[in-house]
C-alpha cells in the first residue's frame, strides 16, 4: 500500500476538505466570540451600505417630488389652472420647499454615511484577516503534529530532530503569538469599534441636518401668508393652520356665493 505522507499532499487535502482546527484549542472560546463579532461586523457594514442607497433613492424622490409640485403651479401657457386665483399656491410652494430642505439634509448626510461605511468595511476586513491567520496557525499545528508523529514512528531522538522540525515549531509559535494578540484587541475593543463607526455619521443626525434647516428658514421669507405670523410653534404647525385658516374663509364663500367656481386642485 501506498502511503502519501508528503507535504503536497497534505497542502491538496487541506483545499479540499479544508485545515482541520486545533483539537482542544486553549482559544476555542475566543474563537467562537470572533465569529459572533465577525458575524455582527458583516451584518453592521450591509445596513449601512443599505442606508446609504437608500438615501439616495430617497433625496431623487424627493427633488422630483419637489419639481412637479413646482409644475403644478407653473403650467404651461395653454392649460388654464386656477391655482393662483384660488390660493392654493402658496401651499404647495411651502410644501416644495420645505421638500427641497429635506432633499439638501439628506445629501449633507451621504459624506458622512460614505465615511461610516468605510470604517465598518474595515472593520470587516480585520475580522476576515484574522480569520486567515487562525487557519494559517491550524496549518502550523497540523505541520508540527505531523512532524512530531513522524520522530515517534521513526523512534528518532529529540537531539536529531531536523531544521524542519524546529522551524514548524518556531512558526507556530510565532503564528500563536501574533493570534492571541490580534485577538485580545479585536475582543476587547469591539465596541469602541462600533463607536468608532458610528461617531463618522452622529454628527448628520444630532447636529448637522437640524443646523441646516434653522438656518434654512431663519434666511427664507415666509412663503405661506395665512398663518399667524406671532406662532412660536413648529413649521409643520404652522403650515397646519395656514391651511385651516384658508379651509375657513372658503367655506364661508360657498355659504354667500350662489355656485363655486372650478378649481384645480
């Protein structure tokens, strides 16, 4: 019988079936910690990637939202609109704008997001590095195993052991080292990790969208005539009562008019 005990061999068995972990590893209990950490770092990283597209699908409604109430109250020449006439305009000018507002916040964001993306990816990527050289140390303990059962068979002494034997030795030790420590600070620095991630993209959410819109509105002229201009309260509130306001005055036309007229609305 033949018997392939070579290094080709155990390097085509290892693509195949793949490197066989240490039995009884001392870091077994890490190990799986790594790969719920991996396994959350992945998940982090799609959603952001998801959020970023969708901040873009969401800014492109937006502006074309925004464009065609515009058309609304600016139609061409030959289509007869009673928009101006009625007062509807305003309102829909307000909505437009307070819908261009939100488009701008959410382009301000997408810097901020792509950033937020690229540390999770490097995070990511530090998990999948990691894991490389956890297989490279199995391949290491797998070499010195191998070599150790060959002394056994052979009955050779420890002093004659080969230039191979001690490098397989070295390697793994070196491998070992580099793992733990790899390891420990990936563990316990996981959540300063997320923070990290998460600190890139705080800032268009906390402070740098609401900065925009106030200062967005202290600089605009009241578009929308009916509300009360001594309100202290929000701009939806005060779009709110514009329109309340306007829903008031027109029903107390219909009740004096004998017929309304058409009206686009």
């Amino acid at each position: 019988m033949v018997v392939f005990a070579s290094k080709t061999w155990r390097n085509l068995t290892d693509k195949v079936i793949g490197v066989k972990a240490i039995s009884s590893d001392p870091l077994e209990k890490q190990r799986a910690a790594l790969l719920d950490h991996a396994a959350k770092a992945q998940a982090f990283h799609q959603q952001l990637v998801k959020l970023l597209s969708l901040t873009d699908q969401m800014a492109a409604s937006q502006l074309d939202i925004a464009k065609q109430s515009r058309d609304v109250i600016t139609p061409v020449d030959t289509t007869p609109s009673s928009t101006q006439e009625s007062g509807y305009s305003p309102a829909i000018s307000l909505f437009a704008d307070q819908l261009m507002r939100c488009q701008q916040s959410a382009q301000a964001s997408r810097p901020q997001l792509q950033v937020a993306v690229g540390e999770a990816h490097k995070l990511v990527q530090r998990n999948a590095d990691l894991q490389q050289k956890l297989k490279d140390r199995d391949r290491a303990y797998a070499d010195l195993d191998h070599y150790n059962h060959k002394i056994e068979d052979l009955k050779t002494d420890a002093s004659k052991r080969s230039k191979k034997d001690l490098n397989a030795e070295e390697r793994l030790s070196r491998l070992d080292n580099k793992v733990r420590a790899e390891m420990s600070e990936l563990l316990e620095g996981k959540e300063a990790d997320f923070a990290k991630i998460v600190a890139e993209g705080i800032t268009t959410f906390t402070d740098q969208v609401p900065t925009m819109v106030r200062q967005q509105v202290e600089r605009d002229e009241d578009p929308f005539p009916f509300h009360n201009q001594n309100s202290n309260g929000s701009i939806m509130n005060q779009s709110m009562s514009g329109i309340a306001t306007y829903d008031m005055s027109m029903n107390e036309q219909k009740r004096d008019a004998p017929s309304a007229p058409f009206m686009l609305v």
